[in-house]
C-alpha cells in the first residue's frame, strides 16, 4: 500500500461530480484504495452539501457496444 491522491467519481449524483486529490492509501498490486475514516466522514459531508464546485469539466461518454471488440476478436472466458 503506498498513500496517493486520488480522483473520486461521485456518479449517481445529478449532475456527476468528481472531487479531486482526496487521500487514500492504494493497493500498488490491485489498485483496491482505503480511505481513513477522516477522510470518508469528509468525503460523506461534501457529498450531502455540495455547493458551487470549483470549476467545470468535460466528461467523455463512450458506448461499450460501439467501442468494445467484437466477439469474434477476443474470447470471453469465466471463472471456474
């Protein structure tokens, strides 16, 4: 584990927001974060008080169906 900042994507908000360089602690094998509990009481209050965000940005949308291999391409393999 090794401390980073990190973007968190808070998608079923309406709009998406992102907040930016919010502390964890990252998996340098999986990428799995950890947030302290500081932090995740911090993250819990933005989220219910959100007010004018710093700025805007873009977001891409892409469509899995257009932009994913056809099956034919790559296999598709589950685990036993």
């Amino acid at each position: 584990m090794e401390e980073r900042l990190v973007s968190i994507c808070l998608c079923d908000m309406n709009p998406p927001a992102k907040i930016k360089d919010v502390p964890a602690r990252v998996c340098t094998r999986c990428g799995e974060r950890l947030y302290s509990a500081d932090v995740a009481e911090q993250l819990d209050d933005i989220r219910d008080s959100f007010g004018t965000p710093d700025h805007i940005e873009e977001m891409h949308v892409y469509d899995f169906k257009r932009v994913r291999p056809s099956d034919d391409e790559v296999p598709i393999t589950t685990a036993n």
